[in-house]
C-alpha cells in the first residue's frame, strides 16, 4: 500500500505540475511517468519536479518571493505591502505553507521511490540511483530550511504519507544537518549520469561532486544559523561541514536554474511587470558610498554600446553631470513631508543626483530612474502608454486640492530608497515622490531605483548557493575571497581591487577594507532646504551600534567590526536571489543595521511601536520574525496547530515572535 501511495503521489505531482514551457530540454520529461508501466517510473522525474515548484510560478513569486521574502529582507521598498510592520496575509501564508510541503513531498517520493523500487534497474541504475538519492535528500533539506525559516516548527514526517506531527525548530535542526552529514558522505563522485539523466537536473545535470558541495555549503549554512541559539552544536557541525570537502567555491558552481518566459514554474520569480520592486532605504543606506567605485566607471560597465567610443563617452557624460559628493552632502531636506519617527539616518533628505560612490553591484541590480536610454524597465511599461515613468514630482501643502507646489524635484539618476513603514508616513501623502501628483506619474515609479530588468526578464539564473557565501561563511580567511566570487559572478572583477581597498563609510558607518575598522563619528554635512534651496549644515550622526540589534548579540558592538563587515557584503552579494537568507541573518544577528519603520498610522500588528520608538534601543518587537501558520493549518489540523503553537516562544504564533535560533528566541 505505502509503495501504490508513492507511486500515485509521484504521478499526481507530475501531472498537477503542468506542461513546461520556453525549455527545449524539459519538454517531454513530464510525460514518460504517465504512459508507461511501472518499471519505467523514473525517480528523478519526482526530484525534477520539486526543484521545477521551487521556482515558483508567478503566482507564488510575487506573493512569496517578492512581497514577503524581498520586503522582509528590505532589499524591496514593499510597494506599500506594509510587511515590515507585521501585516499579515494569510492567503500569502497558506501558499507558502502548501507549496513547500509539496515540494518535500516530491522530494521524498523520489527517496523512496529507490528505497523501494518499482521494477528491475539497469546495471547503470544500480550505480547511479543511489547518488541520487543523497541528492534528493540534500534538496529535501534544503526545502524544509525554507519552510521552518518561514514559520518555525515544523512537521518532520509532515512528508512522509503519515499524519504530520510538528517537531520543535532545535529538532528539526537538528534532523536537517543529520541528514546533510549523511547524505554528503554517501555520494560516490565516480559515478556519472548519462545524457537523459543529465537533462532532467537543472540544478548541476546530476554531477556529484557539486552535489556533494552543496550539501557541504549547506550544511556550513545551517550550522551558523544555531551560532547564538547553540554555539557548541554550531561549531562542531561547522567544522565538520568543513571536513568534509571544499563546499561551493567556484561560478562554475553555483547552485542555479535558469529561468524562461512566460507563466509556468520556469520563470523567474521577480517578473510581474506591475511589481515595481522600488530600492528600499536599507539599500540605499548601506550601498552608498561603499567600496570607493565611481559610479561613472560602475555604470558604463552596464549601458548600451559602450563599445562604441562616441556613445560611450556620451553615457559617461550623461551621468556625470548628476554625480555629487555623498560623503559630504545629504541631498535635499523635506520636513513637512516625511515623519522623523525612525532611526534612518537619511529620513527626511532626498539625494538629489548620484552619489559620486556606489557599491558597483547595486547599480547592476537596480535601474535608475530615468535611465531609459541605457537600459529597459520592464515595471514602468505596464503603467504608462509612453513606458517612460516621469521623473519630475512636485511635493504639495496638506489638504490642498489645488496641489500647490512647495517643491518640485526631478528624481532623474537620484540614489535613494524608501524607509520602512512609508506606506503608513501620513505625511509623504502629499509628497509626489512617493505618493504620485497630477504631473501624471505614481510617486516612487520613476522617482525611486527599482529592480532592472536583467532580473526581471525571465533570462537570468536564480541562485539558491552562491561561491561567494561559503567564503564568507568561513570567515576573516576568505573575506577578499568573497567578495571577489561575488564580482566575478556580476563580471565586474576588474573593480575589485580599489574595491576592497576602501575605507569609505556607507551611509551607517561601515567600511569595506578589512583592516579598516575605525568607528566612524559624527561629521558636519551640507544639504540643501528642500522649499527654498538654501543650503545648510547638519551633523550627521551614524546610527548609534550600542542601540541596534547587534547589541544582543555582540558583547562590544560596533558597525564597521569584521563580523558586519562580513554580513554586509553577504547581504549585497545575496540580492536580489536569497532574500530569505538575507532576513535570517539580520534575525539571527542583527545585521546589517536595519531602520526602525516609521509610520504616524495605526499599526494593528506592531503592537510594541510607538512614533517615540525610534528614540530608543532597537527591539525586536519592531521586526517582522516570522510567517503567522495560515488559517488552514488551524482548521484541517486543530491539534498539530496547537502543537505547533507550543514550540513557540510563549506559545504566540504571531509575526513578531522570534524563532528560536533568532535574537530573543532561546
């Protein structure tokens, strides 16, 4: 009966999964499960379609992916979500919930599908099959870190074909890097697919020995995620991980699927042309400034013709005269229409140009406003007849129908992001930057960077593992290593070197160059009134680390120490593909240094906020931790919820209870 079950809930997957499309190599392997006996039923078809789901249909990625993995993870502004103050979506939740269960579903169909074979195997099979195995056991875990990082216990046997009873995190920690261990030491890298076996992996055509290092750089992964839970079972697994071979250290292997156009599995997550995903304020902030790259030289990496000498010098040019000094200017200051209720230090300015000095790889993420010469936006096409989003917003009186003009700006090639929590800024109602004007334009939609296409366009490859994370993860020893991964993987390399020799502060007080870790102090700054254009000075005060999140964690904190300098390029290097792992390490430690939201309305989740909250040390009361168990769980599976419910810390299931590796969770 248990063997009938696998073989029907493999088929079952393979036929609700759909028909891929744009994917030559994929076309029929969907098929052959369903048309013939049972002894043709092929267990990576299962795998296969775990890592297809995975992709996530556009469905899931704009509800999973981009509205609560990229705006928890701040690299999205939320286009007014609200996640960051905890609002809840329970239709979001129960998706998430599914879908992942699904996916380590058809995982495990595939483990037991040669645990207990369906027929006789082929002398290749007998060789091969078993690899496969410690593969799909490898994605499996990978899988059920994603679901327990989303909502906390978990059911470990929840995939198993029995009634799911929920683990506590420790445990299913605990499992998960039981699993890796195993699964990594049982993989035979003499043994290689043939061609159709090949086809049907995605990820690394089924070779081993990548295999093998991504099971060891996950399990790197996980181990540093029980670093201030549980040091002393953090240390040893990471030590052993280390053990037991090199991990991911090379482009080459990376672990990524290419995306395709269109609405299936395949494309990419971040491609709904009506998600503008807008740069947030914890971008802006930590990129500004970082690195000592000239944002000329970055940029005319990335324009059209650059290799033609005249249209390049025109590019070069066209930027050029935008460019200004954000280590000495704050840009434009608008008090009446941005509240101070945050710990951001640039809330209120509006850089008016491009800051002379920007991180390189964040001027490839995200397209400037304006910059349609150069480069397309996929967001702005979808709102206006003329696809180009106007730049130029007039900032208005409260309660002005006439929209009086206090200030207009043009935002064109400007670098800045949206705070936390602007959606509910009563204030930036009246503020066309943010809130649109009759000019005809939709506030931050073309007045704000937002993610370029290239990571739009259904043409890139979505990584779950890059080079660039096992060196950071093994630290001071590979710091350079890291970053050089990360630049070689965008093709800037030839930036690296005055790159990492820099000692510029970002604009919350860290520094790339590793020896470099001078605490910055407060520095006069000029900006100019926003209403009358006069210009002033302002002492710029870093953010404060005794008062971040670091400070639970860190016995001496600091914003430019080698841990945050680590955690810093790790957050750049992940965006826009691992959002998920960028909101785990600031759950886990803190870092990089995240605002406050600020928001003058009623925020019903936040319980904790206040408009004064900004003024004190940060708590974790005031970020979002985790996915509320949706409303399904609740109603199918009263007791396994209350189970659930037990595990978590004072047995809240709330987005604001933290997990229990996570700051306040043990």
């Amino acid at each position: 009966m248990k063997t009938n079950n696998l073989i029907m809930s493999a088929m079952m997957a393979l036929t609700l999964g759909g028909v891929m499309t744009s994917c030559n190599d994929f076309d029929d392997i969907n098929n052959s499960p369903l048309t013939t006996g049972g002894d043709k039923i092929k267990p990576y078809y299962s795998l296969l379609n775990s890592i297809k789901g995975a992709q996530m249909d556009p469905y899931l990625g704009e509800r999973l992916f981009v509205i609560e993995w990229a705006a928890a993870a701040r690299q999205d502004g939320e286009d007014g979500y609200g996640v960051s103050i905890g609002t809840k979506n329970d239709e979001y939740y129960g998706a998430a919930f599914s879908y992942n269960a699904n996916w380590m579903r058809d995982a495990n169909t595939c483990i037991n599908l040669i645990e207990e074979p369906q027929g006789t195997w082929t002398a290749h099979e007998k060789d091969f099959y078993p690899n496969l195995k410690q593969m799909a056991r490898i994605w499996r875990v990978q899988m059920m870190a994603q679901f327990v990082d989303n909502f906390g216990p978990a059911p470990l046997n929840g995939f198993q074909g029995v009634n799911p009873e929920f683990s506590s995190e420790k445990d299913v920690y605990y499992w998960m890097l039981a699993e890796l261990a195993d699964a990594v030491s049982n993989i035979n890298t003499e043994v290689a697919p043939n061609d159709d076996e090949k086809k049907n992996d995605p990820v690394f055509a089924f070779d081993a020995a990548k295999w093998k290092n991504y099971g060891i750089s996950l399990r790197m992964r996980l181990a540093m995620r029980l670093s201030e839970a549980d040091p002393a079972k953090a240390k040893s697994e990471f030590e052993a991980a280390v053990a037991q071979g090199s991990g991911i250290k090379t482009v080459d292997g990376t672990a990524a699927v290419q995306e395709y156009d269109g609405w299936s599995d395949w494309s990419g997550p971040m491609s709904r042309s009506w998600d503008i995903q807008s740069m947030s304020a914890t971008m802006a902030n930590l990129t500004t400034n970082f690195g000592g790259t000239a944002s000329v030289d970055a940029l005319a990496k990335y324009v059209k013709n650059t290799n033609k000498e005249e249209e390049g010098k025109e590019n070069e040019n066209r930027y050029a005269e935008h460019v200004k000094d954000a280590s000495t200017y704050l840009g434009l200051k608008f008090d009446q229409h941005w509240e101070p209720n945050t710990d951001n230090p640039t809330k209120q300015f509006f850089f008016d140009g491009l800051p002379s000095k920007v991180d390189p790889r964040a001027l490839l993420y995200y397209f400037l406003p304006g910059d349609y010469k150069n480069r397309t936006q996929t967001g702005y096409v979808s709102y206006f007849t003329n696809p180009k989003a106007p730049q130029v917003e007039k900032l208005w009186a409260k309660d002005d129908q006439n929209k009086t003009a206090l200030a207009t700006v043009d935002a064109t090639y400007c670098w800045n992001g949206l705070t936390a929590g602007y959606s509910g800024d009563e204030k930036a109602t009246t503020n066309g930057l943010v809130s649109g004007s009759d000019l005809g334009g939709y506030g931050y939609i073309g007045t704000y960077p937002a993610l370029a296409d290239e990571y739009r366009n259904s043409k890139n490859k979505r990584f779950f593992f890059g080079p660039w994370e096992t060196y950071f993860l093994l630290a001071e020893a590979a710091y350079y290593a890291g970053i050089k991964a990360s630049f070689e993987y965008n093709g800037i390399e030839d930036l690296y070197d005055a790159y990492i020799a820099s000692e510029d502060y970002n604009r919350v007080g860290t520094s790339v160059k590793w020896s470099h870790t001078t605490e910055p102090t407060a520095t006069s700054m000029t900006f100019k009134n926003g209403y009358t254009g006069a210009e002033e000075t302002v002492t710029y005060e870093y953010p404060k680390a005794a008062n971040t999140l670091y400070a639970k964690v860190a016995q001496t904190p600091a914003l430019n120490d080698h841990l945050t300098k680590i955690i810093t390029q790790l957050y750049i290097a992940n965006t826009p593909y691992l959002p998920q792992e960028n909101w785990s390490n600031h759950r886990r430690l803190g870092l990089p240094f995240w605002e406050i939201p600020t928001s003058t309305m009623s925020i019903t989740d936040m319980k904790d906020w206040t408009k004064d909250s900004y003024k004190s040390a940060q708590s974790i009361s005031l970020f979002v931790q985790r996915f509320k168990y949706p409303s399904s769980l609740s109603s199918s599976d009263a007791a396994g919820y209350e189970k659930a419910v037990s595990f978590l810390k004072g047995g809240v299931d709330s987005n604001l209870t933290p997990l229990w590796w996570a700051i306040g969770g043990h």
